[in-house]
C-alpha cells in the first residue's frame, strides 16, 4: 500500500499510529500486521502534525450494520436537508416526530409479490373507474361496489391454491398458523372464500414466507388486486402470490412508506376493510373494466353471477383521522444540468416545488443544496408528460410533470415521503 494516499475504508490514522476495523471495532495495527500502510504525509503549509480525524465509525460498506455506501448516505444527507428544509432544532424533531407513532406501509403494485408462499393463483386487473376516496376510510364489508370483479369470470383459482399448500407442508402448516387453522382445514377453509378485486387501494396486513418464517409486514395493495374474502367480507388471501391477509393495523396520524408506487397513488388516501357484523350470502361487486354491477354468490367462482340495478354507494370516509405522511429520511431535491426545451421545463417544475416546499415551512438555504444532486427528464406520452428522476448517492427519486396540466406528482415511494414534509406542494 506504500505511496497510496488512501489505503482503504479499513485503514484509520488517529495522528499517532494506524488502526485497522476487525469486523466489529478499530484496533491498533501496529503489531503483527505485516501490510500497515505508512504514515500519511503531513498537509502542505502545516507544522508537518497530522491532526487526528473525527470520531471514526466503521468503513462504509463494512460493520455489522448492514448499510453500504448509499445507505450512510442517504442517513446523512437526510439529516442535512431536513435541517435545511425544515429549518433545524426544534422545528426538525417536532416535524419529525417520534418514530413510535409512525407505521411504514410496504406499497404493493398489480401483479407483485413479497416473500410468496405460492405460484401466482389468480390474476389482478387494473381499475378502469376506481371509486373517490377522500384520507383513510373505514368501510363496511358489505358496502355495495366497496368490491370488485370481472363478470362470469374468476380473479383466483382456489383449487390451485390448495393444491399447492398440501404439496408443501411446511408451508402450508405456516399459511394456517397465521390465518388460526391447521394445516388439514386448509380445504375447508378456502371452499366457502369468494374471489373479487379491490377497487380502491386497501391497507391490509401482508404474511410472506421467507427461509421457513412467516414474515408480517403491513401493506397497501393497489387498486385491482385479487383477493379472497371469508364469509365476513375480510381479505384472507392475496391470490398472486397466495400469502395470508390479515387487518391493516391501526394506522396513526403519520405513515410512511417504502417499495415501487403506481400512477394514482396517493399518500394517506386509502380504504380499511372492516368486517360486517353477519354472514354476507350475497356479494355485490363492480366490474373494474365495464362498471356494470352484479351479485355474486358467496363461495361462487364466477359461474352465479347475475347483473343487479343496485347501483354502488357514495363511498363516504369514516371519522378515521387522516393520515399524512412523515418526512422522508432521503429527501433529494433537484439540481438543473444541460438538458433542453421541455425536459428542461419538467425539470424546472420539480424544482420549483422543492422551493414552495421550503417557502411554505418557513426554511431558507434550500438552494445551497440544488446543486448535490443529478436529474433527468424524458417524455413518457404525447399529452405533455415527462418523468423527471432525481439521483444522488442516496438513491433515486422519481416524479410525473404534466406540462400541459402543471400537475408534478411523486411516483417512487422515496418521492412520496417527500411530498409528505410539505402536503399540498406535491400533486
């Protein structure tokens, strides 16, 4: 390593002597380590003394932790641009807030899976018309149209589903604890579940199975997914990837959340299922791709249905606190390059936004950091529209300009914590 100015992530010189991280702490290296690098030379210009560093943690990319280069990045610019948006001491923490009272959701598009205990066993399909839904609400099971489906047609295949779970007892044994069954009532279990679609992005409680565990992560599943529904209206299974479904957890007035979003999602604006008092005999369903309303028998597969004049109801909230999304720890703003015409305009919008964001908190100094990070725009559709993606070694943060609307929406779930900090900046 002789003549190198930087020996390494796992070298450190406290002015005196070099250290070395073993894997778990900084020890001396100065005996029995043949390959010690030497001494830094001292700065041009100083009295020839190498002051010693700051305080050294473990390399990056290194140390127990688990975070690599981008990850103590992202915890590091994070603090920095929350002071510098949020203007710093109190202010930061009070907006902070107490990570006791927030709940991170796990964002799931269409046809996605977390830790599958299954092969696909049904089909999600897009929301043609996908019901208003104002914050969080709470609905009925039996609400008319809080459910749909395609018409004659099943979105799961049942008998797939537990074909595959007695062909695998350790998982099956698993997918039944989690639901409060055993593994042989699994059949009987499933029978009487009815298939239908979400119609609107639902926060439920996704169980994954990953090395031989259950995994337990709370969720929002995007409008379209194919659920099961016990006698009771309540989501049990996810038909894509056939893991349980148990309710959303009480959800606090700040939520964050992580994984890919999709065009229509919005922070904060979901439905909890909350099921019905009785046995439902009859489902009344809207087909996401017609809007035509129809009855499905309990337990059916498609095979009953029949169309109903009984038109869905106004999906009103319940008086379940809104819920506004917490800061993101990785907040990025943007930074112009070279780019032209209207990718530069896209590029402009986003990062006015960053500027209304830090206007409306009261916080200067946010261009000091216009400049720490990279973006591009490209065009996406004819209609004036361009994703413009933001990157810093933290990661990446993906928006929607519509140039003909003034509409910038955040796309990637990164994107969406930072809207959270200032809501109503964001579209």
């Amino acid at each position: 390593m002789a003549g190198q100015d930087s020996p390494g992530p796992e070298w450190h010189w406290d002015g005196q002597e070099w250290h070395w991280w073993n894997g778990s702490d900084w020890v001396p290296a100065g005996v029995g380590h043949e390959q010690m690098p030497p001494p830094p030379p001292p700065v041009e210009g100083s009295t020839g003394i190498t002051a010693p560093p700051p305080p050294a943690g473990p390399p990056i990319g290194t140390g127990r932790s688990g975070l690599g280069a981008g990850g103590w990045a992202a915890i590091v610019l994070g603090i920095v641009l929350a002071l510098v948006l949020i203007g710093g001491g109190l202010g930061f923490f009070l907006l902070r807030g107490d990570d006791s009272d927030v709940v991170t959701l796990q964002t799931e598009p269409l046809s996605t899976a977390i830790n599958e205990f299954t092969p696909p066993a049904g089909t999600d399909t897009p929301v043609t018309d996908p019901p208003a839904v104002s914050g969080v609400q709470t609905l009925p099971a039996e609400t008319v149209g809080l459910f749909g489906g395609t018409l004659d047609s099943s979105s799961c295949d049942k008998d797939q589903l537990v074909t595959y779970l007695q062909s695998n007892p350790e998982k099956a044994a698993a997918w039944a604890r989690t639901l409060g069954i055993t593994a042989a009532e699994i059949p009987q279990f499933v029978a009487p579940l009815t298939p239908v679609l979400l119609r609107s992005d639902t926060a439920v409680t996704n169980h994954g199975f990953e090395n031989g565990q259950v995994t337990t992560v709370p969720a929002v599943l995007q409008a379209g997914t194919a659920v099961l529904v016990d006698e009771f209206g309540r989501p049990v299974v996810k038909c894509y990837c056939g893991n349980p479904l148990t309710p959303a957890p009480t959800l606090p007035q700040k939520v964050r959340y992580t994984g890919t979003t999709w065009p229509a999602f919005q922070p904060g604006t979901m439905t909890v299922v909350q099921q019905s008092p009785v046995v439902i005999e009859t489902f009344v369903l809207v087909d996401v791709v017609t809007n035509v309303t129809f009855n499905r028998p309990a337990g059916t597969d498609g095979s009953a249905d029949a169309t109903t004049s009984t038109q869905p109801g106004t999906q009103q909230p319940s008086p379940t606190p809104s819920v506004t999304a917490s800061p993101s720890p990785t907040v990025v703003p943007p930074s112009p390059t070279a780019e032209a015409g209207r990718e530069a305009q896209a590029i402009a919008a986003v990062q006015d936004r960053y500027r209304t964001c830090a206007a409306q908190i009261g916080s200067e100094g946010v261009e000091e950091v216009i400049g720490q990070a990279s973006f591009s725009a490209s065009p996406t559709g004819p209609n004036g529209e361009y994703d413009v993606t933001v990157t810093d070694e933290s990661g990446t943060f993906t928006y929607l300009v519509n140039l003909d609307t003034g509409v910038v929406a955040a796309v990637s779930a990164d994107a969406v914590e930072v809207a959270g900090v200032c809501p109503g900046v964001f579209d």
